[in-house]
C-alpha cells in the first residue's frame, strides 16, 4: 500500500517539527481563551525582532517561568522576579522584553475588567469573526492591516510595550482574528469551515 501523499501546507514551517506541528494544530485557530490570548500577547511581543522558529523553541520555557502564562500572578511579580527572568538561559533575556511581559500582564487585566474579556477586546477589532484572507502565496500576505494598526494604537493608548502593529497582526494571524494560511494549504479550507 502506498504512504500518503503528504497534505500541502504554508511553507513557513519548512521541516521543522514544531514549527510544523503549530502551523498544523495552533496558527490560525480562533481563540476566545483569555489564558491562552495572553501566552500570544507575550510571545508575540517576544518575537520583536526575532524568528517565530526561536520564539516557538523557546514556548516551553516560557510556559514554565512565567507560571503558565497566568496574568494575575506575572502581574504581581518584582525585583526578585525579574532576576530571575534574566538569569533562565531559556528565555530571551531582554531586560526591555521582560518588563514588557509583567507591564503588559498589568494592562492585560484592566482589560478583562473593562471589556468582560480580553478576548471580546480583541475581536471588537474584526467584528467578532475571523477575517478569512485568500493569498495564493505567502509574498502576497500583508505584515499588517488597517485592524492590526487600530488594534496596536488601542493596546498603546491603554499601556501595552511591544505593541507595534505588525506584532499585533503576528499576533491576529496566532490567535486567528485573521486567517492567512495560503489557499493551497489544507488548514485554510478547515480553518473557514470553523
């Protein structure tokens, strides 16, 4: 019997496994989980600068140092926690980065208190339903919109860091406000089905 012919995907994720296994289960799913929305925020925020591979490398621990990404309690954190922030290896350890992630916990929940949610916050900004791109190759995809500009300038106003509007469209693209995997690729037609 013959192996399965491979299924066509973005090709971003390239050959690598993680890479390929996010693009396949994660990139472009709609979310309305605020925990899950936050670990993007940082992330997202992260990348600045850097390669989504390295970010991705680097999710894990992440997830173990910032205590699974929970806002209330990075919100809390001080001195003693930024040292050791700086000093994990498996971190980005940039002090400029870092503050961002406990400033923006800060904001992240006066947003939930203000909107109900992050999540409702964040989908304001497309109407509350994904807004479905149809590239045909990856050149053709933006590195922003006029959506993630007016959500960057709303992040600002509200004291978010690394907020530019192409990290808020990386971050669109994560959480799925926005679909951008090409049309040839499988996840594209599974993705809009929704």
């Amino acid at each position: 019997m013959a192996a399965p012919a491979p299924r066509a995907r973005c090709g971003w994720p390239k050959d690598d496994p993680l890479m390929i296994a996010y693009h396949d289960a994660e990139w472009g799913v709609p979310l309305r989980d605020d925990r899950k929305l936050f670990e993007f925020v940082v992330l997202d925020a992260v990348q600045a600068g850097l390669s989504w591979r390295t970010v991705l490398h680097k999710r894990d621990n992440y997830r173990r140092a910032l205590h699974g990404f929970d806002p209330e309690r990075i919100a809390r954190y001080g001195a003693r926690d930024m040292a050791r922030l700086l000093a994990d290896a498996g971190l980005v350890r940039n002090r400029a980065k870092m503050a961002a992630i406990v400033e923006n916990a800060r904001r992240f929940l006066e947003v939930q208190r203000d909107c109900g949610s992050f999540a409702a916050f964040a989908w304001g900004f497309v109407g509350g339903r994904p807004i479905v791109n149809r590239f045909a190759a990856e050149r053709e995809i933006p590195t922003t919109s006029a959506e993630a500009a007016a959500l960057s300038a709303a992040l600002k106003a509200r004291g978010f860091k690394f907020v530019g509007p192409t990290i808020c469209y990386a971050f669109m693209q994560a959480a799925g406000l926005v679909n951008d995997h090409v049309v040839g690729c499988f996840r594209h037609a599974e993705i809009s089905a929704g």
